[in-house]
C-alpha cells in the first residue's frame, strides 16, 4: 500500500486519479479464447488444423477432452482479474456419444456443459462459427464455394450458431459476439474473384435471415489479407467484410493480425467509432503474418489500448483475445495475453488525456512529446500491483501454473 501510495501521488503530480484508473478498467470485460488450452483442435474433427491456420509446438499437458480444458480454463481465469467472458467455437460442441458430430445439424444442447460453467462462474459467453478443419471445406471454400453442397452445409451451420449465440445471451443474461471469419480463397491468382465474393455475400444473407434480438447478440465479421495455403487471395478482405456490415447492419471485427504488417489497426480504431456503435477487437501478436503470437505489453497493444481510451470508448469497443501457442505452457499463455491487454489499458488510462488533446490542437507538439517520455517512467507497475490487489489475484502466477503442470497436464501423454 505504502507504494502505491507513493505512486499515486507521482501520478496526481501529472493530473491523474489512479483510484478512478483502477476503477475504470476493473469494469472492462474481456473474452478469453478457449482455443488456447488444445491448439484450436476443438472436440469434433479428430484431425489436423486446416483453412490457413497453424499452431506451432509441442510443449506437454494439452488439454485432450471437455473435461481438461475446462479446468485449464478454470485456473487460468482464477489468475485474471477484471470482468471475464469465455469465447467458444461451435468445434467445441460436446457430442452425445451415440452422435456423429455434424456442424450443420448443433443444437444449443450440444453446449449446455459449456453454459453451466459460466453461469457457476458468472460468465458471459461470446461464440464462432468453425468455417476450418473440416471435410466440408472444399478447395479451401465454404460460403463462397460454387458447389451448392458445400455452400448449402456451411449455411445451415451459420444458422444453427445464430440460434445457439441466442441461445448464450438468454441463458448467461449477457449479450453474446457471434463472429463470422471464414477461410476462403486462393493459393495463387484467382481468374474470378467477383462471383466467389458475390456467393459469400448470398450466403452471408441467407445465415443472417434466422431471427435473433440485436440487443442480446452482436454478429461480427472478421476480416483477413492472406492465411497459409491461401496467399493471392481471400474472399473475405477487408473491404468486403466493412462493406458487408455496414450494409447489413452488424458490427465489424477488426484482428490486429489480419492486415498488412504496416497497417495499423489502432488507426483503424477512431474512423470506425464515427459511424458505428460499437465495434469488435480480436488482439493478438502478429509476427511477419498472422502468427497468433501471445499477447505482450508492448507498443502494438498500448496504441490500440491508447485509442480505445482517449475515445472514451471502453463500452463501445467489444474485446477479445485470438491468439495460440503450442510451444510454451498454454496456461501460462492465457493469463500472459490478457493481462498484457489489461496493462495496455491501464496504462492508456494512467494519461491526462484532456491536457494532451489540448497540446495537440494548440500545436504545442514539443510540450506533447516531453510528456509522453515522463509518462513512460511514471511509476506504472505499482499501480498495476494495486489492481492486482484489489481483484485479489496474485501478482505471481507461474508458482501456481507450474504446481498445477507437475500434478495434472505432466500426466496428460
């Protein structure tokens, strides 16, 4: 306490309140990926990852069933403070064992294990269609195939994740993120790439004709430059996908790992705000392309926290982790990632943003600069340690992790 005292009045020095800081992003929900505890493998496929994704690694203790991730999940949401969702795949469904799995015919009752461990914990759950690592993903297309079959199955799955988002928001009394990315497209220079996106367009139509409560469920759409296998062209760019929700009326994601490596997505950020009400972040660490690298605190993350922040927008920006790593301890990786994203916020919260927006329109961009640098050794990680502690979560989070790796996942061959 006595540092975080002093640390306070360090800050009240610059003008700002850090009980208020604290206070601001304790009320900030984030969704925590499920993908990150069994590399994206989900319960209903049985095979390799497929549709321009890749995992790298094969550190040991990977969750294996329901069962195990739920737990891995469990402690790793113990070790974050803050408010929490749980974000889910429809591969993530738990099939009966006398079913066949088959994403085109799940119901809500394939997830209500799922909605029991929220609702024990007091979680919200947002929820993705699985357009990947399927046998029904023919030439790397789904939505935009022009085999009616394929296009067909991939639209009723669409449908059914609409009723089961529904499904979420009734049953957790929270609204649910349905968030539509497909991975379609093409190895090398398609001859058409008109017709592809005017069937994705259709079938897009289509999925969003079953009837749901726009207050209780916000559909998204994801958009991507480029994925493995799929290096000339994707039919979901992201002029596609803003156009499509602007014309449709849903709220569009934006994946800081999804644009060309010199594209900011913070950037991105303000001119969205202007003309929609709320809009979707998936945060990651993109490495050269979309590697789903673990999230840090580092300037990437800051300057997406930074405009969130100074646009008085933490209830109109809907954030998500989206990242997975097979290489190290995947608990260790989810509490890493969204706490990076939590300092980020903090830190954008800890600024006088009123006072810098003031240099900026009077020009006073030497006076600007200087404070920005005496910003960065202000005594930021004692702040940090008060949020940890009113949250109760320790500070330290390996000691438990690495109790948890040598009496559980070292079991797990």
């Amino acid at each position: 306490m006595r540092k975080y005292e002093k640390a306070r009045q360090e800050y009240l020095e610059f003008g700002i309140d850090t009980d208020a800081a604290i206070k601001a992003l304790r009320a900030v929900t984030i969704s925590v990926q499920c993908w990150q505890g069994d590399d994206v493998l989900g319960f209903d496929a049985g095979g390799a990852l497929s549709g321009g994704i890749q995992t790298t690694g094969n550190y040991p203790g990977k969750a294996r069933t329901p069962k195990e991730l739920m737990a891995d999940m469990d402690l790793a949401l113990s070790l974050i403070g803050g408010k929490k969702k749980i974000n889910l795949h429809a591969s993530y469904a738990i099939w009966g064992k006398d079913e066949t799995p088959d994403r085109s015919k799940l119901e809500p009752r394939h997830f209500e294990p799922w909605v029991d461990f929220a609702k024990e914990r007091k979680l919200g759950i947002d929820f993705n269609p699985t357009f990947f690592s399927h046998p029904m993903v023919k030439d790397n297309l789904t939505l935009s195939s022009p085999d009616d079959a394929v296009r067909s199955y991939w639209i009723e799955h669409g449908k059914c994740c609409v009723q089961i988002s529904q499904y979420f928001a009734k049953q957790t009394g929270m609204p649910c993120l349905m968030n539509i990315w497909i991975p379609d497209g093409y190895k090398d220079y398609p001859a058409d790439r008109l017709h592809p996106r005017a069937r994705f367009r259709d079938s897009l139509d289509q999925i969003l004709s079953v009837p749901y409560d726009k207050n209780k469920v916000y559909v998204t759409l994801e958009s991507k430059v480029f994925g493995i296998g799929l290096e000339a062209n994707t039919v979901g760019n992201a002029e596609f996908c803003l156009s499509y929700s602007d014309y449709a009326g849903i709220t569009p994601l934006l994946d800081n790992g999804h644009y060309h490596p010199t594209e900011s997505v913070a950037d991105k950020i303000s001119s969205l705000l202007l003309f929609h009400d709320k809009i979707a972040l998936h945060v990651t660490r993109p490495m050269r392309w979309d590697s789903d690298h673990v999230v840090l605190f580092d300037d990437t993350t800051r300057e997406i926290a930074q405009e969130i922040v100074r646009a008085h927008a933490l209830d109109r920006v809907l954030l998500a982790t989206d990242y997975f790593d097979a290489s190290i301890n995947r608990i260790s990786a989810w509490v890493t990632g969204v706490r990076s994203l939590q300092k980020a916020l903090l830190y954008a919260l800890l600024e006088p943003h009123d006072r810098m927006r003031t240099m900026q329109d009077y020009g006073n961009f030497t006076d600007l600069m200087v404070l920005n640098e005496n910003l960065k050794t202000a005594p930021f990680g004692a702040v940090w340690e008060e949020f940890l502690r009113r949250e109760k979560v320790e500070a330290d989070y390996l000691t438990p992790i690495k109790e948890y790796e040598r009496k559980v996942m070292v079991n797990r061959k």
